[in-house]
C-alpha cells in the first residue's frame, strides 16, 4: 500500500506550462506527410497543414513547439525556405535518410501552425554551419517592426506584422551533430552568436544555450561557469533507450524485462536532473537560468520495413507510463525546469500522433499529455507518500508515482502511475488544507503491457471514467490497477 499526506496549502512552485511542450524536427514523416501536406493535398488542410492535426494538438492543449531541429538544425539555412514555394532551394537532408528537404515548410509555415495550435514557438538557431549574421538576420525578419532589409523582405512575402519570437535556441548538440564541440568552444560561441540574437520589439527573448547531453556534468559547469549570465536557459538532453544505441529493442515485442528496464530508465532522468540542478544551483542560486529538457522520450529500433533514417516507432502502454513518470519527474524540479519538449510531434520517436496517408491516430503518450494538461500552469502541492516496490529479478523500483497540484479556480488533481504490470496498489492518502465536495477520475490502462493503438484498431488504448476512488473521513482511497495511469479531480 502507498500511504501518503497531501498538503493542500503547502506551494512548492509553478508547473510551467511548457513542461508539456513538443519538438518537430525535419525528420522522416514528421513534417512532411505528418504536420504539412501542401495546400494542394486531397487531405483536408489549412494553406497546407492538416487540419486533423491541427485539431488533435488543440485538444491536447500545446503549449510550446520547437523547431526545426535537432540535428537539422545545425545545417539549416533559414533564407532557402521563405519567398515563393517554386522559388525556394532543395537541400539534402543529410542527418537523416539523406532525403530531398524542398523547403516547402519554411519559417512562415512554421509561424502559422504555431499560431493555430495556440502554442508558442521555439526556434533553434544554426551555430554548426551558420553565420551570426544569418541567426541575427533571422530574427530581425520575424520580430523587426518597422523599415528594415528583413522586415521588408518579410513583407514582401505576405506577412505586414512581425510575429513573437518567445523562446530561441543557439544550436542544437553542438557537442556532437551539431560542430563536435569541447564545452569550452562552445561556451564562448554562445557567448558570440547570443549577442546578436537582437530584441527588437516590446518582448523579450528568452535564450536557450545547449546544454548537456545525459549526464556530462563537465559540460553544464563550464557553461554556467563561462556563459551562465548570457543565458534564460540551458537545455539537457535524455533519451530512454532499453537496451544499447546499436540495439535498442523493439517498440511492440517486449517482455516484462524491457518493460521493468524502461522504467527504471526513465527514473534516472530525476538523478539527472538533480545533479545538473546542483552545478547551476552554485552559479545561479535564484534559480533564474531554467533547465529545458527540449529533447527527452523513448528511443526504439526502427520499425521494420521502414527507412532507419526516420526514426519511426510504435507507441505502447509503456509509452504512456514513461511519459507520466516523466512529467512527475519535471513538476518535482519545477523551480529550475521551466521546459520540456518531448521527442517528436507527429511520427517520429515517441510521438503523440501517428499518420499514415490520410488517417491518423493518437498514441497512447497523446492520452496522458491530454489527461496531466490540467497541472500546466498549477501550483505543485507537498504530496509525500510511501511507494511499495515493483521488483523484477532481484531489482526494484518505486512501483506508484505521483504528483497534486491546484489551479486557479482551486481545483485539486493527482496523477498516479502505476508501474507494476502484476499487482494493483491501494494509494491512500490523508488529505490537509483543502475541502472536496466533488471526486471524479480518469485511467488509461489496457489488458495487455505491449497494447496500443494502430490504423486498423485505434482506440485500443484510450481513456476512461475512474471509479476505484472514495473519500472517507478526509481520507482518499484509490485502488490503483496495475499498469495503469490516473488523474483524479478533487474539487
Ligand atoms: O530527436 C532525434 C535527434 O536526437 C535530434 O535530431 C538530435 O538533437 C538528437 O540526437
């Protein structure tokens, strides 16, 4: 049993919305065929992005995009894809499957799809292969209003205003994809490059530098050490990847023994965290610098038959508990992680949706982004408990997982994972601080560990009407079913 008190006046910090954010690289069918189809597709669109798409991402409630890479990023060159689509140059897609990029999804198109999805957008600057002056002239065409080259040049291709630019990335990995880059380098090209990421109107620029990859704590040091005051944010990349990069394992055909390794896995993203968190804490003891884990998620072998250069993946009930396990992880650091952004959108690594020619369907991961979105913008309330063990073989972990936060109209809602797939847990928990007149719930959970969803059946795993909770004498009862992902309102 997983006894626990839930204090409802004590605040421990604000879940920012964007822990909830996405990523959408020019990947495989991530942007093409998946997000943008062309105006002229018999799929139904909106000056080319599919409005099925459209649609699921507003339901879902997103609240930031990155874009448009990745490693695609360090060899993109913004100009190629603004101006009249026959106009614009192709590029080889090196990175990934060596395909032709037409340009066709430029800054324009990426702008708008931001602005009918109500998500914010985050782009990432080219520092591998670009110039300061092309990332500082990148900016000044989407922000600049008044009379200049890009603002003019922006104008002349069917945009009068400048748009908001909120987040902007000074590369991508340049310590591996993006340059091969010693910390040291980089440190002092961040330093360069920013300068001339230029505010131009009334709104700040938030700027992220890149930050670590897994657990290079050199890394993070000697960037907080040599660029920490030039910085809003430092980003971290983790990806949980069962067994080796050479052979992750596959997405569908697993046993318990790379369901319990999965989890265990995605767990060490809160060592991570903590220990990235206590280098910026002896530079930036306000904790103003946040950390934005811009690229995390489930990483699998290919799917077969499919090119391996497009990093397409099946989505399981595993996926779903990742995913929630993960955003527990983020609200617990959310003084100091103020981003996530899961990778990818749409067909691409441990995406939320996935299409095949006109149809498209949601992932399991898509369901627990809907049901937590009610903790963006929440206060994180002291939740403490006591977890019982998930023991696999001689190893353990924590087998529930949960996280209550309070909105503004004073709704309460705790998330609870339940990582063993044997044995249902008793979560109760003594609740302080707040009156509750109302209990309701939803779960997502399915018969099988490897279940999920596919075109010919899409709704094999979906959320559903929770009933296994009760309040008595101010105490919460949920008897939490194995494998399982809940949220519950009190309200
Ligand atoms: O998300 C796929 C790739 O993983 C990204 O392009 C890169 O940044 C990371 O290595």
């Amino acid at each position: 049993m997983a006894k626990a008190v839930l204090n409802g006046d004590r605040i421990l910090g604000t879940i920012h919305r964007n822990i909830y954010g996405h990523f959408s690289e020019h990947l495989g069918y991530c942007i093409y065929g998946g997000i943008y189809v062309g105006p002229d597709s018999d799929i139904p669109n909106t000056n080319g992005l599919r409005n099925d798409v459209l649609e699921a991402l507003r339901n879902m409630k997103i609240p930031v995009l990155r874009w448009p890479g990745g490693c695609f990023a360090d060899e993109y060159h913004w100009k190629d894809g603004v101006g009249r689509k026959e106009n614009r140059p192709s590029m080889i897609n090196t990175h990934w499957g060596g395909v032709v990029e037409n340009n066709h999804f430029g800054t324009h198109e990426f702008m708008e799809l931001c602005e009918l999805i109500g998500a914010d957008p985050y782009i990432c600057g080219n520092v591998g292969s670009g110039t300061v002056k092309e990332m500082s002239e990148w900016v000044e065409y989407i922000t600049f209003d008044g009379e200049s080259p890009m603002a003019n040049w922006r104008k002349e291709n069917g945009r009068e205003q400048p748009w908001r630019l909120p987040y902007f990335g000074v590369g991508n990995e340049n310590w591996g994809c993006g340059g091969h880059m010693r910390a040291e380098y980089y440190a002092d090209l961040y330093r360069h490059y920013q300068t001339y990421v230029r505010r131009y109107g009334p709104h700040k620029i938030y700027k992220i530098a890149c930050g670590p990859n897994t657990d290079d704590y050199h890394w993070t040091e000697v960037l907080m050490r040599q660029a920490g005051r030039f910085m809003d944010g430092l980003s971290l990349h983790y990806y949980t990847v069962p067994g080796t990069w050479q052979n992750k394992g596959s997405s569908t055909d697993f046993t318990e023994k790379e369901w319990f390794i999965t989890l265990k896995k995605t767990l060490y993203m809160d060592e991570l965290i903590t220990k990235h968190s206590t280098i910026m804490d002896r530079y930036d003891p306000e904790q103003r610098v946040g950390l934005i884990v811009d690229e995390w998620g489930t990483w699998y072998d290919p799917l077969p038959g499919t090119n391996p250069g497009f990093l397409q993946q099946q989505n399981t009930l595993r996926d779903a508990l990742v995913a929630g396990v993960n955003f527990h992880i983020f609200h617990k650091h959310c003084r100091r992680v103020h981003m996530a952004n899961l990778a990818q959108l749409v067909n691409v690594l441990q995406a939320v949706i996935l299409t095949n020619g006109p149809e498209m369907i949601l992932t399991p991961t898509y369901h627990v982004f809907k049901m937590f979105s009610v903790h963006q913008d929440s206060e994180l309330l002291d939740l403490t408990f006591n977890s019982p063990e998930y023991i696999y073989e001689g190893e353990s972990i924590p087998a529930v997982s949960a996280s209550a936060s309070k909105n503004a109209d004073g709704e309460v809602y705790i998330s609870l994972c339940n990582l063993d797939p044997n044995n249902d847990h008793e979560f109760t928990c003594e609740l302080r601080g707040i009156s509750v007149e109302k209990l309701s719930g939803e779960i997502l959970t399915s018969s099988k560990i490897t279940d999920h969803n596919d075109f010919d059946k899409p709704d094999v795993v979906k959320p559903e009407a929770f009933d296994r909770a009760s309040i008595t004498d101010g105490i919460l009862q949920v008897s939490l079913p194995a494998k399982s992902v809940v949220v519950i309102k009190l309200s």
